[in-house]
C-alpha cells in the first residue's frame, strides 16, 4: 500500500521554488480589471449618501460597483444577514462600495476620492458592553446533564471566575483573492481561494441571480485557509463576478493585508463566567458556566463554532453535573468566523484555566488534577456521546509522560528554580479529546471523480481544497493504494465545482476522512470492473485478482499482467474506465434542540508537555522543549501528518502566548478599528518563538474502525495541544511566589501579561525580583 508511507508534499517542490501558483497569480498574467473597496471610517454608521464623480474621473477608473448593479440578492451570507453592499456601516472598515479599475492602483486612487456621508450611530465594541446591552444574535444553547447547582451546593470545594480571552487573526500567508471570467459558453468562471467552491458557487449564483449550472468555482490551492477561508471568501467572489458581469471583463480582486484583517473575520473571542465544585480528591464534582462568543456584525458560522465550544467544555473530563449556557453576542466589528478548532479550542480554554487556577488551591499538582478526572470506559459526554477509546487517553498521557522525562525534569526544575531568584522553569502536560464530524450532519458527506485512461494513469479529482495541509497528498496516497498502482502513476486535477458537485467545505478537520472515502469509492468501482477484466486476462475469477504496485496477478498463479494492460484491455472490451464516488459517514446523530446524540464519529486524542523558562525582570520566555503523542490513527502520510502537529501546535501557541488583537474601544473618531492591522503590531510566531527541542510521537497501532485505511483527521486538534504552553507559563510565573497562591494569567500570555502575573505572585511573599534588584 502506498498509505502509511512518508511522502512529501506534492506541491513543496513548487512551494519553496515559487512555482505552485496562487489563484492571484493566474489572475496577474491576464488583463483583468482589479476591484478596490471603500471601507468606511466608523463602527457603525447609516450611509445617507455617495458621490462618484471624481472617482470616475481618475485614469485608468473603469466604474464603481454599489447595491444598484447587484443582478439577483444584494445578501453574500448563508443566513441572509449580510448585505453586500450595505446600506447600514456595521464595522469600522466594512466595504461600502468597490471601484474598479485598468489596475490596482488606478483602483486605489479611485476608491480614495468616493465620497459617501454617514449617519454615526452608537456602538458596541466588546462582547462585555454586548452582554450589558443584551445585544446578541441567534439561537441560545444548553449543555445539561444532571443538577450543577446541587452539585455545587454540596460540593466541598466552590471555586468561580471570569475567564476572558480573545480572537485570532488567521494570517493565512495569501490574503483572499478571486478571478471573474465569462467562458465562450457564457458559463461564469471564478477561481477563488475557497474552503467551501460549492458555497462560493452557490453565492455568487444568487447575488447575480443565475442558477448553479452557470457557475462554475476552482480552487487550484490555498496559501493557507484556517478556517478564515471556509464562509468569507463568497461575498468577495460575488463582488468580482457582478464586476464581470457588467463589463464583460475578466475581474480580480485581491485583498492587501491590512485590507484582509481589517474586513474579515477572526477567531472568536469569548467571555465566561463559571463555578466549578470539586471532591476533596480533586473530582469534578459539577460546573455552571456561561459561555458568550463575540459574534461580530453578521452570523456567519457562529452558531456552529459555539456549539463546537459547549461539545468541548468537558476536554477529556468527566464532569458528572454541569449546566452551561452558550450565546453568542452582536457587536460592531468583522464578523467572527470559523478558525482551526471551531468554537473547540474555546471551550477547551476554559477547563483548562479552571484547572490550572484551581490546582493549587486545592493543593494538587496541576498534571495529577488532570489525569485524575480523564474519562473512563463506559462515560459518556455531556451532550450523550459514549467516549469509545477513553483509554486511549491514559496510555497518551503515560507515553507524553514517559518521552518528557516528566518526573527528573521537573525535579531538576525544582532545583534551577531553587537556585535561581531572577529566572523560573516549569513544565505543564495538558490532554486534547477533539470529536471529529462537522457538527451539522448534512456536511458529512462528500464527491469523487477518478478517471483511469487507456494507458494506465489517473487522474483523481475531489471534492476537498488544498490549503497546505497536504489532502491532496493523502488522495493520491488512498488512490495509488486502492487501485494498486504506484503513487507515480496518479495526478490530481484541481477542484471544481464541475467536476464534482455539492461538497462541503474542507473543514472540521474530515478532508482525508470524507473525501477519501470517496476517492476510495470510485477507485474500488473501476478496480472491481477491471478485476472481471483482468480475470479473462489471466485465467481466473475476478475475485482471485489482485492488485498491487501496477502489478495484476491472480491468487496462486505465477503469471501476472501490468495494470497498463489491463486498462487498455478494458476500454477494448468496452468496459468504464471512470467512476465518481460518494462517501457519507455514518452512525451520527443529533438533536441540536434538545442538545443531545452522538454529532461525532470519533475522538481524537493527543497529550503535550511543555518546558518555559521565564525572566523575573521582564517575563520574556522561551519554550525550551516540547513533546508530542498524537492519536492520528494508522496514519496515511506521516510527513504530513507530523507537519501537522508541529504547525498546529505553533498556531496554537501564537494565539494563546502572542498574537494579541486589539481594538480601539475609546469614544474618539477611531471608535472600533481595528488597531493591529498588519504585521509589525500583530505578532506572530516566527523562528525565535519555536520551541528549542520540538519531539513529536504519532500514537502507535492506532487503527481506527470505519475510517479510510484507519486513519484519523488531524488537522485541528493539535492546535489545543498549546494550552500546556500557557499552563507552564502560569506554573513558571507562580514560581516567582509562595506555593498554593491563586495562578492567575491574562490571555495572550505575552510577556507583558507573563510579567504582571508574576509581580502578583512574587507580591504574595517571597523573592520578589525587583526588590533583589534595589
Ligand atoms: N494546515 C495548513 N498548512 N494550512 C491550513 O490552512 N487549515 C487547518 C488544518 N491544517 C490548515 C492546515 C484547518 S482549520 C482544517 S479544518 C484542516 O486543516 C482542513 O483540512 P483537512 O480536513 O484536510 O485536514
Ligand atoms: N461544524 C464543524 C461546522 O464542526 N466544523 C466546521 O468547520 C463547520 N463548518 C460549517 C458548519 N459546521
Ligand atoms: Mo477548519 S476551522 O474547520 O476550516
């Protein structure tokens, strides 16, 4: 089998030459109009008017899009709260109207001398002013099983807190971009970089009022995606098909980066307020907790990202009684989307706060407290679902342990800490449980079309995008392996929304699961029909054929016949060289009213230890050292797989320890911009940041029953796996103070919050690094 073996990316060759192009690339070769919006300069305003002469005047402009020229729906959301053009600014930023132009820049020049009069109104600005005003948008969730408050009531141990953190900007390396063009046949044509070709398809359809067999959307790949690709990429798209439409040109529209991050949307930032009751033991006794997502202006997929963040409050946890209540705020800024994780990472966030800030209190190692409430055999999630595999869990957990060297390092840190007044190491293990399946059932399914030719090769085309992630890697590998030919002998044609129809988006971590599925469908068709063929070839029944290596032979016989051969036989006899095929996943179910089923088809488990070390003078730190067991099933490419890990893991670790967004939430003239809108104020992880010894382990004979050659989705979970970074930040800045302190630490953990909490510890007592300096 071609699975399993370490391949690497099919595209890397062309990522580090700069041959692999971008969809922004194709559209620089052509002589495509470019699209520039006016983003307004308030947070929330009504637009009493626009004057375009001027624009219209600068060389070079060719005419300005508005909501007049929308042909079918001025709306690009799925949940029609998102007017193209809007009449009402409900973000600093939000794009009122777009010029086009010969270029870019005659664009830009253009869009600089629109004139447009606004109406400000007041605002919302943090998900804290929302809650006080009640502003909020959608449908409100429970978790609830048993009785948290008598859980409470009688728990030994009460503790309560707020726990608040923020979003993340995706900073996919190639900001959104699109191409509009008219075919002879009058098919309109957009490649775009998309997660989800058949929503942008379905959009760009309604806003021009066409149907979805005039529209036709390809993605060659992504610069990456995130998440940050999956919803907003279509209304973008809409803006440079309408431009076609009306000029009949071809149409290109590519955000800048400031552009990118001041109009689309992030991670969402949460607020949450929680009481958790524990035994003298350390058990979980019960939690309450309310849960309030910063939505942003518009839907988009909050609703599904706060139900992923109430499916992940329990972690790896059992937690007997608990009542948690979602919802999801409405506030003047982009409209939060979805970002690796969904809504997990979020929920994630708060038991693992709640855990280390309540470790010391109840005077239990922080890593005992942990594993101590791990689920076991026979428990079932919050919201009903059996946790199949919980043992999976502890073995991690021992093996994390066990390659960390937990127990001599962290009496050696003992010691460097002893010894050293001015400087503070820890190590913290934190557990990941992801549940893997979107979490609306209708998205679990997904299209293939393999196309063997005369000669023998393949070409496999799928309904999944390539974003780096490495996809289109693993669908060769389930190709080559189910048809039995070697990886040389396929390729892979780019997605398209007219090659394969009705797909979801590449998302919630199941490309390989889903889509390889149905790559592995169509394969097995056009095996089977050859085996008949092969079969007269070789003298035997079609059941004794096997293949292998581009190699047909037949059970106990010496003979064999290239796969080559037999495909040229095939089309002689007049038999179908091609198949499209499907794949749903099956066993779930869910009841989003009552809250309750089993949304996911299994768990993915994972367990990192991390080393800091931490300056008393500033709270600078390095990640010394970091280990990994991840539970990626019987992995189909492990290069990719380990790559994988490492990025999410590192993504994960900027959003919790340095990437720090800011708004202006001040009542002056920049009320609710966007204040980090590029890189030099928005940090992200770069080489300095890495961790100095990086040892990532893939969980051993893993095998997972019903899944694609029993390999399990990995592209989100490891991104939690970085909450052991910030829980041995909070450990190395207590260390600063006397044991059994309160730990409490903003988020980001940048420096600067790293350096408060421990001046609060140090405050406690002992060693207080400024006063050894005095
Ligand atoms: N890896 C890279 N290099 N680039 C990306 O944009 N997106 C992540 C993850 N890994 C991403 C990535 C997200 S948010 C998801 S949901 C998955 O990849 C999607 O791809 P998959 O389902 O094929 O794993
Ligand atoms: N659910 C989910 C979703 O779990 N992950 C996703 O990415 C997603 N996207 C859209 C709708 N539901
Ligand atoms: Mo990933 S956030 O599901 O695109």
């Amino acid at each position: 089998p071609v699975v399993g073996v370490p391949e690497p990316h099919e595209s890397a060759v062309g990522h580090v030459t700069g041959t692999a192009l971008y969809t922004d690339d194709i559209a620089a070769r052509g002589d495509a109009l470019s699209a520039w919006p006016v983003q307004a300069p308030h947070a929330h305003a009504l637009i009493t008017g626009m004057r375009f002469e001027k624009a219209l005047q600068v060389p070079g402009v060719v005419r300005v899009l508005t909501a007049d020229d929308v042909p079918g729906i001025n709306d690009a959301g799925v949940k029609n709260d998102e007017p193209l053009f809007p009449t009402e600014v409900m973000y600093y930023g939000h794009p009122v109207c777009w010029v086009l132009g010969e270029s870019q820049e005659a664009a830009r020049l253009g869009a600089a001398v629109v004139e447009v009069d606004y109406d400000p109104r007041p605002s919302l600005v943090t998900v804290r002013d929302a809650i006080e005003a009640e502003s909020f948008q959608g449908p409100q969730r429970l978790t609830r099983r048993g009785d948290a408050d008598a859980a409470l009531a009688s728990a030994p141990h009460v503790f309560e807190g707020v726990t608040e953190f923020s979003g993340q900007e995706h900073f996919y390396l190639e900001t959104m971009a699109s191409l509009a063009y008219y075919d002879e046949g009058g098919t309109l044509y957009v490649q775009a970089g998309t997660q989800h070709p058949s929503e942008t398809q379905e959009i760009v359809a309604h806003v021009l009022g066409l149907s979805n067999n005039e529209v036709a959307v390809q993605c060659i790949r992504m610069g990456g995606g995130f998440g940050g690709k999956e919803m907003q990429p279509h209304g973008l798209a809409a803006i440079a098909a309408i431009g076609t439409k009306l000029t009949g040109r071809p149409v290109r529209l590519r955000l800048n980066r400031t552009q990118d991050m001041t109009i689309t949307g992030k991670r969402h930032g949460f607020h949450v307020s929680w009481s958790v009751g524990f035994s003298d033991e350390g058990k979980i006794l019960g939690l309450k907790a309310t849960l309030t997502a910063d939505g942003g202006w518009s839907l988009d997929l909050s609703e599904a990202v706060l139900g992923r963040a109430l499916c992940h409050l329990d972690n790896a946890y059992w937690i007997p009684d608990i009542e948690a209540l979602g919802r999801i705020s409405k506030t003047n800024k982009t409209s939060q989307t979805a970002f690796r994780g969904f809504g997990g990472p979020q929920g994630v966030f708060v038991i693992e706060d709640i855990m280390g800030r309540c470790a010391p209190e109840l005077g239990i190692d922080p890593a005992e407290l942990r594993r101590h409430n791990f689920y076991v055999a026979g428990q079932d999630t919050p919201y009903g679902q059996p946790v199949r595999h919980a043992e999976r869990m502890h073995e991690i957990w021992d093996q994390v342990l066990e390659n960390a060297n937990f127990t001599e390092r962290s009496t050696e840190i003992a010691a460097f800490n002893a010894a050293h007044p001015h400087a503070k190491r820890a190590l913290a293990v934190t557990p990941i449980k992801f549940g893997i399946s979107f979490n609306v059932a209708a998205f679990n399914q997904a299209g293939a079309l393999v196309l063997v030719y005369k000669d023998g090769s393949v070409l496999i085309n799928h309904g999944g995008t390539e974003m780096g992630q490495g996809l289109h890697t693993k669908m060769i590998q389930v190709a080559a392996t189910a048809l039995g030919v070697p990886r040389s002998a396929v390729r892979l044609a780019p997605t398209r929304t007219d090659k394969v129809p009705n797909t979801s988006a590449t998302a919630a971590s199941t490309g390989a699961d889903l889509n390889g599925g149905a790559v592995k469908n169509a394969c097995e068709q056009i095996r089977d029909r050859m085996a008949g063929v092969a079969a007269t070839m070789l003298r035997t029944s079609p059941s004794d054929v096997r293949f292998s290596h581009g190699e047909v032979t037949a059970l106990g016989q010496h003979d064999s016949v290239t796969f080559n051969d037999v495909a040229k036989e095939a089309y002689l006899q007049r038999v179908q060289l091609s198949a499209s095929g499907y794949y749903r996943t099956e066993g779930l179910h869910w009841d989003s009213e009552a809250w309750f089923g089993s949304p996911f088809k299994y768990f993915a488990y994972g367990a990192a230890a991390t080393e800091v070390e931490v300056d008393g003078f500033t709270g600078a730190y390095r990640i010394r050292r970091v280990d990994i067991v991840h539970d990626v099933g019987d992995s189909l490419s492990p290069i990719i797989d380990i790559g994988q890990v490492e990025g999410g893991f590192v993504q994960g670790m900027g959003w919790l320890t340095l990437e720090d967004l800011r708004w202006d939430s001040s009542d002056g003239p920049g009320r609710g911009r966007l204040l980090t809108q590029a890189a030099s104020t928005y940090k992200l992880p770069s080489f300095s940041e890495m961790p100095e010894e990086f040892n990532v382990t893939l969980y051993d004979r893993a095998h997972e029953d019903g899944v694609v050659y029993g390999s399990k989705a990995v592209g989100e979970p490891p991104l939690m796996l970085a909450f052991s970074a910030r829980e041995a930040l909070r450990q190395a800045a207590a260390s600063f103070g006397p044991a059994g302190a309160t730990r409490e630490l903003a988020s980001p953990a940048t420096p600067e919050n790293v350096f408060w909490a421990l001046q609060q510890a140090a405050a406690r007592g002992v060693d207080m690094p400024n006063d050894a300096a005095t």
